[in-house]
C-alpha cells in the first residue's frame, strides 16, 4: 500500500508541472531584473528594493500558504484512491479476516393448513376377448393407460377384480386415496425485527440481522377428529437459519417430529383450536417480502408488525401499512387486515450501500470541504477581526493532511465509524492548536464535515445543519467594530492605576 501511495502522489504532483515551470520562469526573470537594476540602476535598485520587500513579503508568505492549500487537494485525493484500491483489493480476495454474511432478499410465504381425508373411487373397464387374453399374456400393465398408477404416494388401499359378463370381462379397481382438504387459519399474528448493519459499522455492504416470529391459530370445523398438517414454508434467500423452532400448544417439536423439516402433523378433535409459534432468525439485505396473494381464500384474522432502523421502500403494487410510526430508533410498520381476499403481498425494499462507496463518496468530498473551510475561514476572519498567520495556515493544512491520512491507515484495523472520527479528532486538535480556539467553524468544516457519508441515509441532513450551525455562528458573532473588545477603554479610577503601576515596578 506504501508503495501504491508514492506512485498515486508522484502521479498527482506530475500534473502539476505546468505551474511548477511557470514560477520557475517568474522567479528566474524577477531575479534577472533586480540583478540588472542593481549593476546598471544602483540608486534606483536601493530605492525599490525596501518597497518591495515591504510589498511582496506578505504576498509572497500567503501566496505560499495558498499554494500548500491548492496542493492539499491533490494529495487529499490520493489519499482517497489509496484507501478505495485498499477496499477494493479486500473484495476481491478469496478470504477475509472479518465476517462476510451471504445475504439476499428475503421471501416468507404465508403457511398452509390442511386435514387428511380417505376417499374411495372406483373404475370399470369392460375387457373385449382380445385386450383380455392380452392381459393374460402380459400382465395388468396392459391397462395402465386406462388407470390411476397405483404407485402414487396418495393411494393408501388399491383392489382389482374381474367379473365375467357374456363374452366380455369386466375389470373394476377400487383405489383409497388420502387427500388434503384446505383449512382456514382462524389468526394470524407475526412480529419482525430488521436491525441494519451499515457499512459505518464496519460491514463491506449494508446487510440486515432479522428477528421473525409468528403465532397461528386453526380449529378442526368437523364434529369428527381430523389429521391436520401445518406446513411451514422456510424463507428463500435467507442463508442459514439460527434458533429455529416449533412450537404447537406450548410444546417444542423436536427435528425427528418435523415434516420435511419445518411441518407438523396431528390429530385435532372436533372444534379443537391448535396454537402454533414459528420463530427464527436470520440475515438477509435490500429487500423483505411476505406471500399473501397466493392464498386465494378470505384472510379472518392477520396482524404484522415490523421493527427497523433502515429506511423502508415498498414495492409498486404491494400492501401498504395500515399504520406507520417513525422513531428515534427506526420506523414501526403495521398491517392490520379482517376478512379480506388479496392479490397483493407484503414488499419492503431499503436502500443498500457499500463501504466502498461510502468511502468514494467521503473522500471525494474532502477536497471541496478543504476548499469551503479555507473560503469560510477568509469571510471568518474579516468577520471577527481575527487575524491568522500563513505559518499557522499551512500548519493546520497539513494537520487535515495527516489526520486524513491517520483515518485511512486505522481503517485497515477499525472500522469506518471509528477509524474516520478518530483521525478527524486528531487532525482538528492539531489545527486548533495552529489557528485557536476561534477558529472552530473552519475546522469543523474541514476535518468534520466530510464525515456526514458515513451516516448512510442522512447525509443531506447533516450537510444542512451543519451549514445553519455556521450560519448562525455569523449570525451570533458580532463583527469586529462592534466587538466590546474594540470598545474605547473606560476611565480607570486613580486608585486602580495606581495598583497597577506598583505591580509593574
């Protein structure tokens, strides 16, 4: 990476040649000019050396501060290119020393609720003499095309007989079948909590940490007992699935209880209630969905809450919440539905960002928040009646610089939300220390301000209070001439100077 910076730096430094040669040529043709004045021009030479002197001595000294300025911007940028190749390089890589979660949009189906019926068919085939000695010769598979395959997993009983009627025989199968009759979730009540992780927290890629649970109720409608099956569909896209479980009238099933892993099946006497609770947990990113239109039956009872700290989008033609409710920690969704038929579903989408663009996006601001800090600090010090030195300006240049460049170093060992503040703490200490104290406005800009693209979603925000802050510094702070301190001095009583002239002696 060392080596990465110094080819970025030559780089940048290369275009600035131009300038280079231009007051290379100014500097030789001033110093040919005074060395002719003084040989050819001796009275002239001494009379315009003390004018410019006392005229180029400040130009010259601020020039250089402007120019350290204007070369901070190039090395402001390099800065940024040698932590974004530092990120880049990470992504590519095969492995990683932090954790890189395999997250995706996550579909949740609503489950499905059946009981377990036996019906008995029958079928006649009347056999002519031909398909008969057919059958005899090859054996009752001559008749498939005509029948069920009794090798169905839903035929629980199957019966053959031949009875002979005139020349003809006729063939009669009674085949068992279980069925599954559709059962109507009675409620259906589910809570979810997406808790975001964002690349500020050190996440290459903003992902989500999801909470889910879900409590269902269904009634056996028949004055028989009844086998019901609960299927729970598991969640597509969601990776792996942490702290599973099923929960049927207070009891945990255990993996061997399951069907398929995520059913269940019992018996359930007439008008008998069953409570099942679903929870797990997850990671998932960009987006969360819950089927409901594929269900196309009356939906009795169904509540869903979601908890956030994201800011949620929803998708064109989707369930819109019945509630909406902004915290300071997030936003609280609710869909409250009673009896209702639906097509639609239930479709979040968040806007997702990458450390990399995060820091693109940071680090391309930095310059232009140098170049705002140095214009603010100009209308700050005419304001005030402040008065800065070029040293002192070209010192606090070079403490961005270095506490810029410490912020991108600690990133390789911290992340973002720490390593950027840590060196942007550093860097406004050491400016402070070469400005003062009331010199805070252009420093925040500075070292600070370029930091509001680590709060992914609210960097506007910052941007604009941090503008009415400084704002409201020039609105609050008097100018100059009508300071107290610039107030004519009030009398001093004889006694009190006196005081002070034996203090002094």
């Amino acid at each position: 990476m060392v080596q990465t910076a110094l080819d970025l730096l030559n780089s940048a430094l290369a275009g600035w040649q131009t300038l280079w040669r231009w007051l290379f040529w100014l500097g030789l043709l001033s110093g040919v000019g005074l060395l002719w004045l003084r040989i050819f021009r001796r009275p002239a030479y001494e009379r315009l050396l003390p004018r410019l002197r006392e005229s180029l001595a400040p130009l010259g000294t601020w020039g250089g501060a402007g120019l350290a300025v204007l070369l901070s911007f190039s090395v402001l940028g390099v800065l940024g290119q040698v932590v974004l190749h530092r990120v880049s390089a990470g992504d590519q890589t095969s492995a990683s020393r932090n954790a890189d979660p395999d997250a995706a949009p996550t579909t949740q189906a609503s489950p499905t609720v059946t009981y377990l019926t036996e019906s008995t068919y029958t079928r006649s085939l009347t056999l002519p003499p031909a398909l008969l000695r057919r059958v005899q010769l090859e054996g009752v598979q001559v008749l498939s095309p005509y029948l069920t395959d009794p090798s169905s997993d839903n035929i629980l009983r199957l019966r053959d007989r031949f009875t002979r009627s005139g020349q003809d025989v006729v063939f009669t199968r009674e085949a068992t079948l279980r069925s599954q009759m559709p059962l109507r979730l009675d409620r259906s009540r589910m809570n979810l909590n997406l808790d975001f992780v964002s690349p500020m927290q050190g996440a290459r890629r903003s992902y989500y940490n999801a909470s889910f649970s879900g409590q269902y109720a269904f009634t056996n409608p028949l004055k028989t007992p009844i086998t019901a099956r609960f299927v729970f569909p598991l969640p597509q896209g969601s990776g792996t699935l942490s702290d599973f479980r099923v929960i049927v009238n207070g009891q945990e099933l255990t993996a061997a209880q399951l069907i398929d892993g995520s059913g269940w099946e019992g018996r359930l006497a007439a008008g008998q209630t069953a409570n099942v609770e679903v929870a797990y947990r997850h990671q998932g990113a960009r987006g969360w969905s819950y089927l409901l239109g594929t269900r196309r039956e009356p939906i009795r009872d169904f509540a869903l809450n979601i908890k956030t700290n994201g800011v949620p989008k929803f998708q064109r033609y989707s369930l819109y919440p019945t509630r909406t409710a902004r915290t300071l920690g997030g936003t609280n969704l609710s869909w409250e539905l009673k009896n209702v038929i639906t097509a639609q579903d239930v479709s979040l989408s968040f806007t997702t960002a990458s450390l990399r663009e995060t820091l693109a996006k940071m680090y391309t601001f930095a310059p232009i928040a140098l170049l705002l800090a140095a214009l603010f600090g100009v209308v700050w010090t005419r304001w005030t009646g402040l008065r800065a030195t070029p040293l002192g300006v070209v010192l606090a240049t070079l403490s961005v610089l270095a506490g810029t460049a410490l912020g991108g170093v600690l990133m390789s060992y911290l992340p973002a939300y720490l390593a950027g503040p840590l060196g942007a703490l550093v860097a406004a200490v050491l400016a402070l220390r070469c400005l003062g104290v009331r010199y805070w406005p252009p420093v925040l800009i500075a070292t600070f301000l370029p930091l509001c693209f680590l709060l992914v979603g609210h960097a506007g925000l910052v941007l604009a209070l941090t503008l009415l802050l400084l704002l409201a510094a020039l609105i609050w702070k008097r100018p100059a001439g009508a300071s107290p301190e610039s107030a004519p001095p009030e009398s001093v009583p004889p006694h009190v100077e006196r005081w002070h002239l034996a203090a002094r002696e």
